[in-house]
C-alpha cells in the first residue's frame, strides 16, 4: 500500500501548491480544477512543478493572463482540442490549460485516461472530487481505466499506462490489460512526437524493465515497435544463454546495474561518468536514459541476419542493419537527429570493444583508432559492451569467465581514455591543413584529409612532437602509400 493523502487534506495541499495562487488569481469568477497528474502528485505527496486545470470555457486567454503574470510564456498545444500550455523561460515549471471535455467536471472526470489521474480540486473552494476511487487505486497501487472507451478515445494512452508503471512501478488491473490489448493495434496513430515523449519517461522512469514488461503485454511491442516485438522467440548461439528478447532485457538491466555501481564498473572516473551520463542530449532526455533506450534496440536487426549452417548460428551484418532500422523508426518516432545518431551509433559500434579484447594490452593507436572510430559516443558505447557481455552467460569460450572478466578491465581502462577525449577532444594537429599541403608541396584535397588523420594518430600516440615532425611522418607516409 502506498501512502496518500485523506481526502480532507488533499484540497488545502492542492491550493498550496506552488504558482496555485496565481492561477486562481487570474481564473477568479471562472469555474476551473486542478486536475490530472498534479492532482495525483499532490495526493502522493510529491513536489508538483507541473500543473495540470481543466477550465468551463476557452483556455486562450487565461493562458496568456497566467503567462503574463508568472512571466513564462503562452502556446497552443493542440489544434483538434482547446488546450494551451504556459512554460517557464528555463523550462523550471509548466502549467497546462484545457477546455472541458464534457458539461460538468464530473463528466470531464469520466472521460480522463485512469482513475488516478481523475480526482479534481476546485480552484475556488479548494473542494475535491474523486468519483470514480482513484485515491484507493492510488494508495493500491493500481493503474484502472477510466472507462471502456479510454483507449479507444486516445490510443496515447497505451503507452502512458506501461510509462505509469515504470515511474511508479504498480500494476494494471486485469480488465484494464484486456481493453489495452483490444486497442493495441492503434498504438502508432498518435503523432510520433507524442509517443516518443512517452516512451522516454518510460525508459527514464525507476523500473524500465517492469515498463518495458508491460508494453510487451499490452501488445505494444507488436504493433507498435515490433523491432522490440520480433526478438521473442529468436534463438542464439552458445555463447548466449536467452533468446534476444531474453538477452536484450538482461542488457538493459546490466545498464541499469552499472548505473546504480559506478565504482565498480568505472573505478575512480565514477563521478565524472555520472555527470556525462546525467547530460542532456536531445527530446527530454540525457545520455543516461539515451543508454538505456539504446540497449532495448541494439540487437533489433538479429531476427532480419540470423543464419545457421552446420549448426553454428551468426547475425552477421545485425549492427550495421540494426543502425539502419533504427534510424527509420526514430524518424517516424520524430525524434530529433542528435538522438536518431546517438541510437544508431551505439547499435553501430557495439561490437567492437569485444573484438579487441584478445589483442590486450593495447598499443596507443589501438586506443586511438577505437575512439576516433565510435566518436562521439566512445564512452557510451563501451558502457553498453559491459552490460551486453554481462548478458551472454553462454556455454563458448567467449562466454568464459576469463573472457568476461578480460573485457571488464578493457572497458574500464577504455573508460578513461574515452573520459579524456570528451574532454579533450581528438589531439590537435601540428600545422593546418593548408601549410601542411604546402610543406609537402601536395594540393589540398581528400588526400591531405587521410595524411592529417594519420598524424593525429601518431602524435596520440606518442610518435611526433612538433611541427618538423609531422612534416617528416606526413611524407613518409605519403611514401609508404
């Protein structure tokens, strides 16, 4: 059971609630609630940054009076339903406006997505309203449909019941999986950018796995990232243990696993791993959870390259093609392209590591030649190779102890080059690129371009010190061919 405010409390709690005032200021003489999830955050007794009034009438200018006074500004959410959103210049707080959906709040209530989110504070007397129990399905932990038709009016709302389960990490009621699975064939109708922003808070939330298990029973996998959907079933060599659905699962908890032991994983680089990883990267999300969602998809490609002759099973081909696949469904998904890169780079790049590791210990252009390869996701990716090593447990000898434990102290090492380079960057060059042409009597071209990566190589390395230097390497390499 989970603690939540008595009814009695909850209205003082809900008008206390921070920027509340001012929206009652503005809102004064209009009939308007508190509602939604800021309702069941108050209920839960959770900081509320997010403020969620249905209001009788258009919500347009309340929402440019509320703006005005809190000084953040106004926009449209929405063309199909009058809904606006005022944010904070420094996205610190939002306070989202909509239009009733039906004559009397109590209608409106019924027609919300689960009873949790359905209890409503009246922004003038501060009463509330819990018709249909959501304060009992709160304190059980229970995610219930509103009524029969909750998917069906916003197939949306799919994926926010398997995200409510991961960030909170209760359980849909039995009639409520059974609506969801009759409407899981409309999980790709809302727009992509809707949906993406679900599944991120999913992938964010406190029990990914648990969210990720209830997207596969709701269907949604299936229909509505059946890359995900396809693994089941898919049966792997021995150096795995699981079938890619399986193994795909015990990677994202590795992640997860790493995340929660820094140390040991990274060793004294700890915090500065921590903080790389709590950076924003794009759509809402840091690299933190960008790692996550990148371990869900790393394998997508294995059941589209899996081949057996003789008995022995290979994916050949599966980084490059799940790169592929991932790229086209974060593009339907909207997503922006600094996330799109960042998931097909991991799913790129995410052998490599483990092919080095027979060749420890290893030499500086080694080193030099991983980083620049998998750049700008050198630390990412070698974290994602820990955690899906962790997860072949399988009968070969890659899956040995030794081998795993080889590749353990590898990524560690690897670790902190790739901390240096973040920080760093690749190793200056010596000359420009133009004087360098000029020394070597060549012209400026593609060819100086393969003479420059070469000496960035050697002096990673050790090899050349000053500007003579790189002159003199530049021609024998030229010389070599």
């Amino acid at each position: 059971m989970t603690d939540v405010l008595a009814l009695d409390q909850l209205g003082p709690r809900a008008l206390a609630a921070p920027r509340v005032d001012v929206v009652r200021e503005v809102l004064a003489g209009t009939p308007a609630w508190l509602v939604g999830g800021a309702m069941r955050d108050i209920a839960l007794g959770r900081e509320v940054n997010d403020l969620d009034v249905a209001v009788l009438g258009p919500p347009e200018e309340p929402a440019r009076a509320i703006a005005r006074e809190l000084g953040g500004v106004a926009f449209e959410l929405s063309d199909e339903f009058p809904a606006w959103r005022v944010k904070d210049r420094e996205d610190a707080w939002q306070v989202d406006l909509a239009e009733l959906r039906a004559g009397t709040i109590g209608q409106d209530l019924a027609l919300r997505d689960f009873t949790v989110g359905a209890i409503a504070a009246d922004l003038s007397s501060g009463g509330v309203l819990d018709p249909l129990g959501g304060l009992e399905d709160l304190k059980a932990g229970v995610i219930r449909a509103c009524g029969p038709t909750s998917f069906s009016d916003d197939p949306l709302r799919l994926m926010r019941a398997a995200r409510l389960v991961s960030q909170f990490g209760w359980k849909i009621n039995e009639e409520t999986v059974t609506l969801a699975r009759q409407e899981s064939p409309r999980a790709g109708e809302p727009a992509g950018e809707r949906t993406l922003a679900e599944l991120l808070l999913l992938v964010g939330g406190r029990n990914p796995l648990e969210g990720f298990a209830a997207m596969d029973r709701l269907g949604l996998f299936d229909w509505l990232l059946p890359e995900i959907g396809d693994l089941h079933d898919v049966v792997q060599g021995p150096n795995h243990h699981l079938d890619v659905y399986g193994h795909t699962m015990e990677v994202v908890e590795g992640v997860l696993r790493i995340e929660s032991d820094l140390e040991r994983f990274t060793g004294d680089r700890a915090p500065e791993v921590s903080e790389y990883l709590a950076r924003p990267l794009g759509d809402g999300a840091t690299r933190g959870t960008a790692l996550r969602l990148g371990a869900l998809f790393h394998d997508c490609a294995k059941p589209q390259t899996r081949s057996e002759d003789g008995g022995f099973i290979s994916f050949r081909g599966h980084d490059r093609i799940g790169a592929e696949q991932i790229e086209r469904r974060f593009r339907e998904l909207r997503a922006s392209r600094k996330l799109i890169g960042y998931m097909a780079d991991l799913t790129r790049h995410h052998l490599i590591l483990g092919f080095l590791v027979t060749s420890r210990p290893l030499d500086r252009r080694q080193i030099f030649q991983y980083l620049d390869h998998t750049d700008p996701v050198s630390l990412d990716v070698t974290l994602l190779t820990v955690a899906d090593r962790m997860a072949a447990r399988g009968s070969a000898s890659i899956a040995s102890e030794e081998m795993v434990q080889g590749h353990m102290e590898l990524a560690m090492e690897m670790v902190g080059h790739a901390l240096d380079w973040d920080r760093n960057g690749p190793p200056a060059q010596f000359l420009p690129g133009n004087e360098l042409a000029e020394a070597l009597g060549i012209d400026t071209g593609p060819r100086i371009g393969e003479v420059m990566k070469e000496l960035s190589a050697a002096r990673f390395a050790g090899e050349i010190n000053d500007a003579n230097e790189a002159v003199v390497h530049a021609r024998r390499f030229l010389e070599a061919g």
